[in-house]
C-alpha cells in the first residue's frame, strides 16, 4: 500500500497528467503495446519523483506492472485472464471518468480495486500477476531511491520493506556513496529531466 504526502495529490495540473497517461494507457491496453505502457510510466515516475504523492506513484506503478503483464503473451491463454482483463477494463474506464471528475481521492480507491481483483484469481495467473505488480513497486521505488530519496522515505512511500529495497538497491550499479546520500530537491528535478530526455 503506497501512502500519502499529506493530502494525495498537488495540483491541478498533476491531475490532468495522470488523467492523459491513463487515457492513453487505455488505448494501448487493447493492442497490448506495452513498451507504450512503460514509457507512460516512466513519464509518470516524473511526477512522483517531484511531488512524492499517492496517485502518481500508484499509476506509475500501475501502468508499469500492466506493461510486464502484457508483454507475457502467454498470460492470455490461462484460466483466469479473460476476467482479469475485463475487470481491469471496467476498472480502467471508472477511474478515468473519476479524473474526468477531478476525483483524485475516487481514482486512488479504484487503482487498489485493481489490484485487489488479483486477490480473486485463484489460478497461477493470479500468482504470477501479483508477483509482477510486487517486483513493480521495487523497481518504481528504486527509480525514485536512485533519483535522490533516501531509501528509508522511499520504502515508506511505496510500503515495500526497506529489506526488499536494499537488496534490490545491493543488485543495482550505484554506488556505495550515492547510496549513503540524498540530493536537495532541485538537483532531483535536474535528475529526473536529465532522465527523461
């Protein structure tokens, strides 16, 4: 469960962002082009950086472990996956109407009903998704650890164990004197942009 930078989200503009990188997610789920998906939540991943809240985090990650789940051509063809795929376009389509609204708090609870529809899979369809959506928070979480948080207010962020960071931050090739640092805020934003160009 990610938690919350006092209040959720900053902004309208935010708001009209994540309703984009949903809208356009939307589209790419069908043809299931998920290298779109990943770029979506990476631009993402920007925000969330900048602002530390819930519902950027939560789409950046969401958006992420969709993009591994539809690059697994397999997934398609096991019991299970036609209701997980039409309950995530069900889903898709509220939260997109609750941004429309400017609801942001409505699109936090949908994206969790999201992901609780895995709890409902009693396949290995339902295993194997919630082990990519876990693996997906670890890598958000160490993109924005890498990007200057400390990994302490990161795992706090992303609700992972600071255990499951660190050892995914031990995989990683930072080294050991970024990893003992946190940059200010604006050579974070220098970071992300340099990142993202």
């Amino acid at each position: 469960m990610v938690s919350t930078k006092e209040g959720g989200l900053e902004g309208k503009e935010d708001l009209t962002n994540i309703l984009r990188i949903f809208e356009e997610a939307r589209k790419a789920i069908p043809p299931s082009n998920w290298m779109k998906l990943k770029d979506l939540s990476n631009e993402t991943l920007h925000s969330a950086t900048i602002h530390q809240d819930t519902l950027n985090i939560i789409t950046a990650v969401l958006v992420y472990a969709l993009s591994k789940v539809l690059q697994r051509e397999s997934y398609r063809n096991m019991p299970g996956w036609d209701k997980f795929y039409k309950t995530l376009l069900a889903k898709w389509d509220e939260a997109i109407k609750a941004l429309k609204q400017k609801d942001a708090e409505k699109a936090i609870q949908i994206e969790g009903e999201i992901r609780q529809s895995l709890n409902k899979l009693d396949s290995d369809l339902g295993l194997y998704i919630k082990d990519i959506f876990r693996k997906a928070e670890i890598n958000k979480a160490f993109k924005l650890y890498e990007h200057g948080l400390t990994a302490q207010a990161t795992a706090e962020l992303f609700g992972v164990s600071l255990w499951d960071l660190s050892t995914y931050i031990g995989q990683s090739s930072i080294s050991e004197a970024h990893a003992s640092q946190t940059l200010p805020e604006k050579e974070r934003i220098k970071h992300v942009e340099e990142f993202f160009k």
